[in-house]
C-alpha cells in the first residue's frame, strides 16, 4: 500500500490514488524564516513593518492591525515599501534550523511569495484605500506587484537549492465568502500576470503545485488552472460551484476540501447526520481522483470535539471505498 505521502503526490500529479488522499494547508508551511520578520500566531511586525495582531480565533491567524497601515498614497510606495536586504544571510545554516522538526513522512512545500500580492498590498493599505488605488490608480499598483515579484523571486534560487521542497505552495486570499473583492477584469489587469510569472519559475523546473484561497473564488478556477495549478485548498463548497468544477477538470485539479461545514455546526446534529454529511462528499468528489480530505475545515470551526472525531472516523472508514 502506499504511503500517505506517496498517494498524495500521485494525487496532485493528476493521477487516480491508491485512496482518498488528505492534505493539510500546514504542509506547505516550510518557507524561510526570514520572509517572517517579528510575526507570530500572536502578531508582530512582518519583513515590510506593517504590525499584525491576533485576530483570536481557533486558527490563532493574524491581521494587520486595524487603523495601523504604513501606506497611505499608492504613488507612494516607492518611498513606504522596501523589501530587506538579505544577501548576507546564510541559507545553509537556516535551512538546518528551519527544518530540523520537519517530518519526512509528511509532504513539505513551501515558497517565497509570503503573504500573496493581494493579500501584501491590503496589509499596506487596508481594504477600503487599497482597492480604491486598484481603480484610480492601476499602474502604480502593477509597478509595485512587480516589484514584490522580482523580490521574491530574487530569494527563489536558494530556497530550491536549501529547502528542497516536494511541492510548491502559494496562496494570496483574493475573495470573500460571497464575493471575489475584484473583477475578474482587475485581476488579469493587476494581479494574474504576478500570480502567472511567479508560478512560472517554479513551473518550468517541474514543480507540482498548490493554491491557497478562500471563500468565492471560482471566477479565477480557469486562470490558476491554466498558471499550472494542481489543487486549490480550502475548496469550499458553500460558496462555489465545486460540482461544476470537478465535472470540467476532474482529477487535472485537485479539490482540498468540499465538506460543508455550517450543519455540522448544529447542536442537536448526531452522529449518523456527521457520519452521512461525510460520506455524500466523499460519494462527490472522490471518484475518478480530483478529491483530498482537509482536516483543517475542522479546526477552523468550533465544532463539538465529538463532531470532529465522527467525521475523521468515517473519513477513514470509507477512504478505501472509491478505486481499485
């Protein structure tokens, strides 16, 4: 039987898995530690100096400090944004700190775009000044995700060289439970040509690759499909057409997610209402590949502790089910 890392790989390569394959959006965790600057579960200022601040959830994430942005003026940026001079640091010895713990049995991947594009210049800006400067002033908004691309990119050599990864992951959350937060439009103007000539570094040296983003994001499925893509976590099905998207792509995208969780949060839900919710996914998006369990939709959600373990159990129960 193979691995549980094994038949991931063979998952996300396209091919249909030994079994259901889980995938948890921490494997691809192992960037250098330099790309955090001071920030912790708890906050702290990132490499650019914008401070973060724990937004006290189950998933211990950060946001930027409310009221707090270092940017104020897009055509400004060249004189706010400075990404650090790391040409003095020692790659070799980081690597070996940053990855003494690292599991060889779990799939590690990793990458140096920290943070996305989206994502860094809403952390500059805030929501409401930054997608006010992708309308009034789109220009200076592409020159500077050029620049955060180029910086990235310039770290992306010694990355490969001393961390090894076993695949790629980068995640920029560029929409919301309901909504994307641009057009479709804005995004191929401003940020699909970033997301599109980062991915192509690692792409064009054989690089499997994951995509990271919540909430409605089915109208960019097609483009990240197209940038080279394997899978897209959290594949979430309350807000996306997850059943249309596995009928066009089957097992070419891997689908990390499609359990709903809203009724699991009932109070009065019972076991056989868990075990059946899991299953009927399962039945979905399993056969014909194109489908991982994501244990982390579990963690995210203040489940009961029972909730959690009926799901897990019939997870394993019935992983076996589906190729032969």
């Amino acid at each position: 039987m193979l691995s549980e890392k094994e038949n991931f790989f063979r998952a996300l390569s396209g091919q249909v898995p030994e079994y259901v394959p889980k995938y948890t959006i921490f494997w691809g965790a192992s960037g250098p530690s330099i790309l955090r600057g001071d920030r912790g579960p708890e906050g702290g200022k990132d490499i650019f100096g914008v401070e973060w601040v724990s937004e006290g959830s189950a998933i211990k994430a950060a946001l930027p400090k409310p009221g707090s942005f270092i940017l104020d003026d897009v055509r400004k940026w060249r004189d706010v944004i400075k990404f650090p001079d790391f040409s003095g640091v020692d790659w070799e010895a980081m690597s070996k700190k940053d990855l003494a713990n690292a599991n060889p049995d779990v799939p590690r991947g990793g990458g140096t775009a920290a943070g996305g594009f989206f994502q860094a210049l809403m952390s500059f800006m805030g929501f409401t000044e930054g997608l006010c400067a992708c309308a009034e002033e789109p220009e200076e908004v592409k020159a500077l995700m050029e620049y955060l691309c180029d910086s990235f990119l310039s770290l992306a050599d010694n990355y490969l060289k001393y961390y090894k990864p076993e695949f790629i992951m980068f995640g920029d959350d560029i929409a919301s439970e309901r909504t994307p937060f641009v057009s479709l439009d804005t995004f191929h103007d401003i940020f699909e040509p970033v997301w599109r000539r980062y991915m192509k570094f690692y792409k064009d040296r054989g690089y499997l690759a994951v995509h990271h983003n919540c909430g409605h994001f089915e109208l960019f499925v097609d483009d990240t499909v197209d940038m080279g893509f394997n899978a897209w976590d959290p594949a979430q099905i309350s807000s996306n057409d997850l059943v249309g998207i596995k009928k066009k792509y089957g097992s070419k995208l891997m689908l990390c997610g499609c359990l709903d969780p809203m009724p699991l949060l009932d109070p009065a839900i019972t076991e056989e209402q868990c075990r059946a919710a899991m299953k009927e996914t399962m039945d979905t998006f399993a056969p014909g590949g194109g489908f991982a369990f994501l244990p982390d939709l579990l963690d995210a959600h203040p489940f009961k502790p029972e909730v959690i373990e009926w799901v897990k159990d019939e997870y394993e129960k019935q992983k076996f089910s589906y190729y032969k």
